[in-house]
C-alpha cells in the first residue's frame, strides 16, 4: 500500500442511491524540522520526500543557500522528526520576532517580513515563453499530478523549462509542494534563472516570494494570483501567468517573456 494514501470504507451518494465503498484519502501527517539541536516549526505534510521538504523550506526561509549548506541530514520516520546541521550553527533569534501565519494549507508558517522581500534585487532573465507552451507545462502537470488522481485532495507543483517538466512534487500544502521541488534543486545543483515554476494552487504572497528568492523568472498557475503577489512580482521582476486552462491565461506582470503571435 502506498504510505501517502489510506483507504477507509464510506457511503457513497448519488442521484441512484447510497453505496458502500472504498475510497483512497491522502495522508496528512506532522513532520518536526530539529535545527542544529533545538525544535524549529512543524509542518503538515504529506509523507514523502521529507528530506527535500526540510531542505526547502530552509532555503525558502533563508537559513541555507544550497545544500553545501548542511553538514547532517537525519530523519526518524517512526515520530516524525527530521534533524538538520548546518554550518553557520544555531537559530537565529530574530526570526521568531518576524514570524507571519499564512493564507496556505493549515496556516503555514514563514519567518520572512513580506516587507523584505521589496529589498530583494529584482530577477533578471532573458528567458522567454510562448503561448503553446505554457498550456503544455500546466498540461504535463496535471498529467504527472498521480495522487491528485487518486484523491482530488493535493496539490502539486513542477519545476519546468520551456520544453518541458523536469520535475514534479505533491503535497497536501502548496507551500510544501513548492518546497519539495526547491530541495530537489538544491540537492542536485540545478540552476534557475532560465526555469519555470508551475503550480495547481492558488498563487498568495509567499509563494511569489519564494520564486523571487530563487532567481526563477516565470511563475505559471491554473488558478488566481492575489493583489499582493502581483504587486510583489511587478516589483520584483517575475513574469506571474494565472488562470491558465483550456486554451487561455492571464498575464499580470513583465508579459515581455511571454511571446505570442
């Protein structure tokens, strides 16, 4: 059996009746990040990849910048624990003073000030993408998207190159999903300032924040952007397209990366 599914037995009803059945349901369990000895933040996630998750959401945070980074990596599955090294040792205290609870999945937890992410430098790529190919991105996503599938209960992110998917993460959260993906490229030292990030969710604040952070030009969703993420993305210099489905999108911020015609 999967870990990241259980099946449990429910009433199913419809316009013909009431049956019994089973049904798959995604998994939501609580993963605690231990930083240099002393308990960070716990996260809701689902049970998977819990290694890239940690180190992504580390690197989203600003506490590492890439995986040189990290001195030990130890997860105990059995209580949900995953402890991190890191060079530079310690917490630094000032983030809990900084802490913001966000619109994601089950109020997630971020220690950056939305404000800071205004003195970051703004991304500068001459990266560039046409109309068929991002509906084929969000196509490859929905398509690799197996546990959304399954359950209808997930979200899932991908990060891409105008050819294609280069990888695919899923997660009860949209910040995990992202951060998984984020992990992946650490630990496998991929560059992205020619890269694109493609995600099923909603696209708020945090996230925008994230793909800024990483130098990542383009900011791809089939769903809605917030009034806050696209100021920040103007601001910021990523190309933010939503509502991408069927055979249309939006684009909201510097549409020069985006050819059509």
């Amino acid at each position: 059996m999967d870990e990241r599914l259980e099946v449990r037995r429910v009433l199913r009803v419809d316009a013909d009746g009431v049956k019994e059945m089973d049904d798959q349901i995604i998994r939501e369990v609580p993963l605690t990040i231990y930083l240099n000895g002393q308990e960070f933040v716990t996260l809701l996630y689902t049970p998977e990849m819990a290694d890239m998750l940690a180190v992504g959401f580390l690197r989203s945070e600003g506490l590492v910048k890439d995986f040189g980074d990290i001195t030990s990596l130890r997860f105990d599955g059995e209580r949900g624990f995953i402890f991190v090294e890191t060079k530079s040792g310690g917490l630094t205290e000032k983030l809990y003073g900084k802490r913001t609870i966000t619109t994601g999945c089950g109020k997630g937890t971020v220690f950056f000030s939305v404000l800071d992410a205004l003195k970051n430098r703004p991304v500068e790529s001459g990266l560039s993408i046409t109309y068929e190919q991002v509906l084929g991105l969000v196509r490859q996503l929905q398509e690799n998207a197996v546990l959304f599938q399954a359950t209808g209960g997930i979200h899932s992110a991908a990060l891409c190159d105008p050819h294609g998917v280069i990888y695919t993460c899923e997660d009860i959260g949209r910040h995990n999903a992202v951060d998984k993906i984020i992990g992946l490229c650490l630990q496998n030292s991929v560059p992205l300032e020619d890269k694109i990030l493609v995600t099923s969710g909603r696209i708020s604040s945090e996230i925008l924040v994230k793909t800024a952070k990483l130098g990542i030009p383009v900011l791809l969703s089939r769903a809605a952007p917030t009034t806050l993420s696209v100021e920040l993305a103007d601001t910021l210099g990523v190309t933010l397209i939503g509502f991408a489905r069927g055979r249309r999108f939006n684009v909201y911020t510097h549409s020069k990366r985006v050819k059509i015609g």
